[in-house]
C-alpha cells in the first residue's frame, strides 16, 4: 500500500467518521417502554419513557431498563463505528485506529 493509498483512505475514514458522528442510534428495553438515543459520539440525545408502562412501585424496573437501553444504544454506536472501520480499511488492520 503506497502513502496515496493510505491518505485516501483516510480521508475516507474521517468522512465516514462525521457521518457517524452525526447520525442517531435508539436503543430500547422492555419492548419499547425505553427508548434511548444516541448519538454516534456516544450522547444521549433522547430518552422516552411510556408512562403506561410503569407504576410508581415500578421504579426499580424502570431503572434497570433504562440501563439497558442505554447499552443497546451504545452497543449500536460500537457496532455502527467497527462496520465503519472495518469497511474504510477493507478489514486491514491499523495500528492506531480505534
């Protein structure tokens, strides 16, 4: 791999890196009673929660999902960001990045 090739890939990759950044990723638990979103730099941009779902003595539960749909969003953005790199570095290896 010459140094044109490694720049244009890496120009590829910040590109990407933006897109993901700015893109949104909704984790939820409990089939839809939390609904958490995240953004690709890993912030909670929403959190929803179905007040039909949960009584005042469910609170531990709802605290537990939460936590859940935090992960499931999180999860989607770690997920979301391999894809990126593994696509941008045709699944070559390279030190440094992420």
């Amino acid at each position: 791999m010459n140094m044109r090739e490694i720049q244009k890939m890496q120009q590829k990759l910040v590109k990407m890196q933006e897109e993901l950044e700015n893109s949104q990723f909704t984790g939820t638990a409990g089939g839809g009673a939390v609904t958490i979103t995240m953004s690709g730099k890993y912030e909670i941009t929403a959190v929803k929660i179905d007040p039909e779902a949960f009584s005042p003595e469910d609170i531990e539960e709802l605290e537990v999902m939460v936590k859940a749909a935090a992960k499931d969003a999180f999860d989607r953005v770690t997920e979301a960001q391999q894809r990126l790199v593994s696509s941008a570095t045709g699944g070559i290896k390279i030190p440094g990045l992420f």
